[in-house]
C-alpha cells in the first residue's frame, strides 16, 4: 500500500492522516481491505503497537470497520467528492497528439447509457451460451498455456484454424505463415497505416464509412479522400486517377449502407490497384452474417496480384471484448507487418489466443456462428416488420441481407428535426443513433443507424412501436 508519512508529530499520528488522506482522495476505496496490522507495519517500517493505535483511532471516527475473523476494511462514506484540480492546459507534444486531439473530439461513443430499448450499432449479440463455453476454454487454455512471449505472429494453433475458417466458409486459401492475429480489426488498421503510409499520403476511404477506420488515417496524418459508394458498393469510376496508396473497403457489407459490392466492381477494383500498384484493405468486418444470398468472393480470394490485405475480426462474430482478429497478408508486406506488430505489443494475449484456437478446431466456434446467425435474421425479421407495421411510408428502409444493423432513411425530415426525434425516443428509453457521424461529408438527408443484434426479438417488436410512436408525436409538433 502506497502511504506517504509527513514526519511531523507522533508515528501513529502521521498514519492517521496519510490514511484519512487516501481515503479521503479515493485513492483507498469504500470496501478495501486493509493491509493486517503486521503486515503493514513491516511494509512501512514501523511497530505493530502505532498501527494498531491508528486503525483504532480510524474505527472511532467511522473511516474504517474492523469484522472479526475477516480484517479489517474501509467503511462506505458519504462525502462530497473534493473538487478536481482543472485539466492542465498542456499543447499537443507532437503533430500527432495533435491531430488525435481533433479527430477525438468528434469521437462517437454511446450516446445513450442503459436505456430499455438501445440501438446502438456495435452491441454484441446476447448468447449467454457463448460465454459459458468461453469461460471453459479460458480456463483450459490458462492451465496450457506458456507463459514466456507469445509468438508476435500469433499461435500456429490459431493461424491453423483461421486458415481452415477461411477456406471452408469465406473461400480464401492461406497458409500459417501469411496470417498475423491482431488485438482486433482496429490494431489492424493501425499497422496498416505504419506500414504503407507516410503522412500526406492519399487514402481512399468509402463514404459513407467506418468511423474508427476514418479518424485513425486522419490521426496517423494521411490524405483520407472519400469515395461514393452506391447500392452496388464503392463508385470505382470515381478513384482518384493517380497517387492513391491505399484504398479501403467492406466489400461484403459495406459499412454503414449495408451494400454488397458487385462482382464487376470486385474485379474493377483489383484491376485499377494491379495497374497503379497501390494497396486494397478489405475490412470483412461481419461478412459472415448473411442471411438469403450467396456471399460473393471475398477480393482476397480473386486478388491475382497480392495487393489485398484482409482484415478479420471476432468482435462481430464472438463479442468485441475479446480483442482479437486476423489479419491475411501479402507475401511481400509480411515481414514488415510483423516487425511493426512486434513493436507495438510483442504479441496478442496467448491465453485467449489458446481458448479461441480451442474452441475453433473443436467445432463449437462454426456451431456457435450458425446458431447466431438464425438468432440475427430472426431479429433481423422482428425489426423490419416492426418499421413496416409502425414507421410505413414514413421512412425508407434500406434492405440488406447481411450484418447487425439495418439503415433508415426519414422522409421530408431536416437536421433539427431527426434530433428531436432521437430526443424525444430517448425520452420513451429508445436509442436511436443518426447515420450522419459516419460521413466525411454530412448527407443530405437524415438517416438512422439501427442495429438489431443486442436486443430479442420481442424487444425489437416494441422498440418499432415506441418508434413509430415517436414519428407520430413528432409529426403533431410544428416546427420551433
Ligand atoms: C466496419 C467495421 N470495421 C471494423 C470494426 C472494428 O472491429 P474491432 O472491434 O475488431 O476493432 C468495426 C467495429 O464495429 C466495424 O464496424
């Protein structure tokens, strides 16, 4: 325990007020418990006899309650907390704090916290079987595991069952040695950037798109030009003719339309980056979620140049805490991806790496995907149905048959308006998130980003008609 004694006064004295401080600062929480009498005497060098002074003292004031036979423990105050000290004004110590500074104010978090019925995009689907099985793993990989570095490459028994993953169901033919696993797709991007950008550096980025993907490039001080995407995916047509290092795309899903890229452009895109020599980032962020049609093939399996990188991550597919991901690599960048993964973190978790390598060649992975699937389009049907019976022609879905969220577009609605929308749904604890944060450019007309995997199906019933509610009561208002 970390104490600080002032030297003035009496030994026991000293102890008193350097706990009460702790306490008093928060830096000892209500409900720690305190170090045995001994113990902390030895630790601070002083004699048992002025801890046991102190601690009697601090029982008599009420800061902390002895309980036989179980210590000795801080006791719940109810103080008003002391001010904190104002937020040093410190300028950014580098250009890159600095552009973090600017894209973190326009960071997206939740805007909303434990509302009944939130649609926030990103909510893991609840499966409480998963985590059960998760936790049998972790523990089995916790007693397996090697506890020097991991591979930075990651454990061949996970590559392993990554590359079969991908042959058997996404149609990608890799080998062990061109799989990096990252601490997700985010840890992806970010190598990504280090190993092929240099600041000022032109980066495609879809737009609409990924939010997180779009602040990291402009954080790592890359050009970022958005490109349109359409209803068959990214407008090849409309790629800078020249100096384009990198372009990136959600081919299977795009992200957040819900567009599939079309066979033609798949094959325009890999043309256009075989002639300019520049580099694809295919972000297969949750391509594994279909629910009618046959996925198309993934660019990584129709790249005949080895200019595709493909990112993978079990956030979608398993939950985002886990922080893992893949990464499918061309031979030429491998060893530099490497070295810059190394640098960065020395490798991911081995413990996790283990249970999930587990879990995937056990088949309890590829069972788990199918059952969330069929709980995803069963979700999927609740929500549509919902906005069909309770927003009608009052809003134009967008259909797509992929993913965990589902787009809307508010007819004759202007800006102020869909805000007091999502306020007054706040209002009945129905999140609703706009689509407006995820484009460089805001669109021009209002949209909503409804995802639909964290909530039953009955849920989603009930969000639609708080929903269509909303409209209605929203419709009534006459503009301010
Ligand atoms: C389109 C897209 N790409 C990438 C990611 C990042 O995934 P990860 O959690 O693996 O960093 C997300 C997360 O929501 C996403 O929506």
């Amino acid at each position: 325990m970390y104490l600080s004694l002032d030297g003035r006064g009496p030994r026991y004295a000293q102890l008193i007020r350097a706990l009460k401080e702790a306490i008093l600062d928060g830096r000892i929480a209500a409900g720690t418990r305190l170090p045995a009498s001994r113990a902390l005497a030895n630790e601070l060098d002083l004699s048992r006899n002025t801890v046991l002074i102190a601690y009697d003292q601090l029982r008599a004031e009420g800061f902390i309650e002895a309980h036989v036979g179980s210590g000795t423990w801080v006791a719940a105050l109810t103080l008003s907390p002391k001010p904190k000290a104002p937020r040093l004004a410190v300028p950014p110590q580098s250009r890159y704090a600095r552009r973090v500074r600017r894209t973190h104010e326009r960071r997206l978090g939740r805007l909303h916290r434990g509302l009944r019925y939130d649609l926030q995009y990103g909510e893991p689907l609840t499966n409480p079987t998963i985590m059960k099985s998760w936790r049998r793993e972790l523990t089995r990989a916790a007693s397996d595991v090697h506890i020097d570095y991991p591979d930075p490459r990651g454990l061949p028994a996970l590559r392993d069952a990554i590359c079969g993953y991908l042959a058997r169901r996404r149609g990608i033919l890799a080998q062990r040695k061109d799989v990096l696993i990252v601490s997700g797709a985010q840890q992806a991007f970010s190598l990504t950037a280090r190993v092929l950008v240099n600041e000022g550096e032109t980066v495609v980025l879809e737009e609409p798109g990924y939010f997180g993907l779009r602040q990291l490039m402009q954080a790592h001080g890359a050009q970022t030009v958005p490109v349109r995407t359409d209803s068959e995916g990214l407008t090849c047509t409309s790629l800078p003719t020249r100096g384009v290092r990198l372009i990136c795309v959600t081919p299977s899903h795009q992200f957040p339309s819900g567009a599939v890229l079309s066979a033609r452009r798949r094959l325009d895109l890999l043309r256009y980056a075989g002639r300019r020599r520049c580099w694809i980032l295919e972000d297969d962020y949750d391509g594994e979620f279909r629910f009618d049609a046959r996925p198309l093939a993934p660019l990584r399996a129709l790249d005949q140049c080895d200019c595709v990188i493909y990112v993978g991550t079990f956030s979608k597919m398993l939950f985002p805490s886990m922080r893992l991901g893949y990464m499918v690599l061309p031979e030429a960048l491998r060893e530099d991806f490497l070295a810059a993964k190394w640098l960065s973190d020395m490798g991911t978790s081995a413990i996790e790496q283990a249970a999930l390598a587990n879990f995937m060649s056990g088949g309890g992975f590829e069972r788990h995907l199918r059952q969330a699937t069929r709980t995803l389009k069963a979700r999927r049907r609740a929500l549509l149905g919902g906005l069909r019976r309770h927003a009608g022609e009052r809003v134009e879905t967008v259909d797509s048959p992929a993913g965990m969220h589902v787009v809307v577009w508010l007819r004759g609605y202007s800006r102020a308006a869909a805000a007091a929308l999502i306020e007054r749904a706040r209002r009945y604890e129905l999140g609703l998130y706009s689509i407006a944060p995820h484009y460089a450019k805001p669109p021009s007309r209002q949209g909503l980003l409804l995802g639909y995997a964290g909530l039953p199906a009955s849920d989603l019933e009930e969000a639609m008609q708080l929903f269509g509610r909303c409209l209605d009561e929203q419709r009534l208002t006459p503009p301010s």
